[in-house]
C-alpha cells in the first residue's frame, strides 16, 4: 500500500491524505463563497442593501403588464396620478389571474369609481385591486354594497311624451335600487331604449302609428326586475312633401340612374313609367335614387316617382322626367 511523508504525522496512507486534501480545499471555497454573500456592515453599524432579493414564487413584478393590453402604460404605482391609470395598473395585475374575465373586471372598477352598488363578485374584485394598486389616487370611492339586490316592483306612472312621427320619450316612477331602465317595445324581449333614468327615448318609430310599451328596472347585477303595466301610444302623422322632378344620369341601352330630393319621413320611393297605356310601378327603394335595368335600347322612357310612409300613404307623382336609352 502506497504511503506518504507528512511532516509532524509521520507517514500516512497516500489516499487518505488526498481525501483529507479535498475536504479542506471544499471547506475553503464555501467559506469563500459566504464571504462574498455575507452583508457587511457600514461604518456607522447599519447593513448595506443586498440589492435584488430573489424571485418569490407567485410573486407578479412590478413592470408586468400582461393582459392589460396597453404596453405604453407603467405598472409603477408611484406614477399613477389619474383613475383611469389606477385602473389601468389594477387591471393589468389582476389579469394575471384566471380568476375573472377581463369584462367583469372593467365593470367592477367602473361601477367601484362610479359609487354604484356593487355585487359580492364585484366587491371581491374591487379589494383585490386595492391590493395590488393601492387606492385611487382622484376622490375618495368606497365600496358600496347592495349589488346583488333584486328588483321586486316595477315602475309605475309609465306614460308617454315629447310624441313625433318618430319617436317619443316614456317617463315613469323611479325604482329605488335601480342602475338602469329598459323599455319594451309592443311585446318585445329586447330592450327598444335604455337609460339611468326617467324618461327613456325611443326613435327609429313608424309615423301614424300605435305602439305598447312597458318598462322593468334593471339592477347593479344586471337583474331584470318585473315589467309594468302596458301603456300605448300612437306616433303623430305626416303630410310628406312631393318628391322633385327626378333627374337622370349614366344612361346606357338597358339601364339609367335616376335621384329625387329626400323627403323627411318617407321610409319608401314608389318609381313608375308613365305612357300611352297608364302608369306601371317599376322599383321601390328605400333612398331618393334607382337604378332601373332591362329596359329597351333607343326607347323613350317617362319616369315619376313618389314618396311613401310604412303605413301606405304616398305623395301625389311628382314631375315627370324623360330619357331616350342607347
């Protein structure tokens, strides 16, 4: 067995001496290495800073903007001066969680900085932000509850005003605990109107027409209450004016352009040919101008044309217009 001289020892087995060699150079270097690691004190007995602190798991860094869909913004909360970059910050953190849409979130932190009530979701989702973003910095919001609050009355004293050829204004009773009001249009289960209050107007209405309408409170949750009682009404009717003589463009063998002047309320242009045999409807168009097609080359043609409402009551024919196709 191979041994080795060493001085004061004596001799000793050669592998021992290696091991023993490699143990103390392992103990050198790790104390090396909590040297370099080791916070020193400063002069005056505090710790310098360690610097960076490792990552902890979880942990979302301050300049991540993921799901907030705006790169531009800062994530730094001492930079946030406004709500809306409030918002911003709040919704960029917690859109790192799968724990609520993008939607719900937005809606939350709107109705939060809005003072309306707020559902138990939303209250969640409110503090969550606070959390993470710190208060708004504009105002002094609250958490308002009653959000999940149903709506058990419907309005009353629903009638109609402010009546056009089309459109009117439906006015009611407001309901305590009510975000919003819809109104219902003959039997309809789509909303016609919606609005934070009384009244709600509806347009896009037919002249001369009767309508029924009911109207349901809506809570901060969303939840529909019941709807009132019906109320009917009948838009006011029109005299529509006689449409222009129409003129007459891109004339070619089987096809010519024609365009009147918009009459107000007209919802329908009637178009005819006028000859020796009475008059013939041609087209019907929803605008004052028609492009008329299949017609005869090297033929005179005689065009008028009338306005008309969606409950059939037209102008009388306006002036006549004449053309020769190619």
């Amino acid at each position: 067995m191979a041994e080795v001289d060493v001085p004061v020892a004596g001799k000793m087995n050669k592998k021992v001496v290696i091991g023993v060699g490699v143990a103390a150079g392992g103990y050198v270097a790790y104390r090396y290495y909590k040297a370099r690691n080791t916070v020193a004190p400063s002069p005056d007995g505090s710790f310098e800073d360690p610097g960076t602190l490792p990552a902890v798991a979880g942990a979302i860094k301050d300049g991540n903007l993921y799901g907030s869909g705006d790169t531009t913004q800062t994530s730094d909360s001492s930079a946030v001066t406004t709500n809306s970059a409030w918002s911003q910050l709040a919704l960029a953190q917690l859109s790192q969680s799968d724990r609520w849409s993008y939607a719900d979130m937005a809606a939350a932190l709107g109705n939060y900085l809005d003072g309306q009530p707020l559902s138990d979701a939303q209250q969640e989702i409110v503090r969550a932000a606070i959390a993470v973003a710190g208060h708004p910095p504009v105002g002094n919001p609250s958490i308002v509850t009653g959000g999940n609050t149903t709506i058990s009355v419907a309005p009353t004293g629903v009638a109609a005003s402010a009546i056009t050829p089309t459109s009117a204004s439906i006015n009611f009773v407001p309901v305590p605990g009510a975000r919003t009001y819809n109104v219902y249009r003959s039997g309809s289960s789509s909303a016609a109107g919606t609005s934070n209050n009384t009244p709600v107007t509806l347009s896009d209405l037919t002249p001369n027409t009767s309508y029924s309408v009911t109207v349901a409170a809506v809570s901060a949750a969303g939840a529909v209450g019941p709807k009132s009682s019906p109320v009917t009404f009948k838009t006011a009717a029109v005299s529509l004016a006689t449409p222009a003589k129409p003129t007459v463009s891109s004339v070619v063998g089987s096809r010519a352009t024609l365009t009147t002047s918009k009459v107000p309320y007209a919802t329908s242009y009637r178009w005819f040919m006028i000859g020796g045999q009475g008059t013939t409807l041609l087209n019907t168009t929803d605008g004052p101008a028609v492009t008329l097609t299949n017609l005869k080359p090297k033929t005179l043609y005689v065009i008028g044309v009338q306005a008309d409402t969606a409950t059939g009551n037209p102008t009388k024919m306006s002036a006549t217009t004449r053309f020769t196709t190619k």
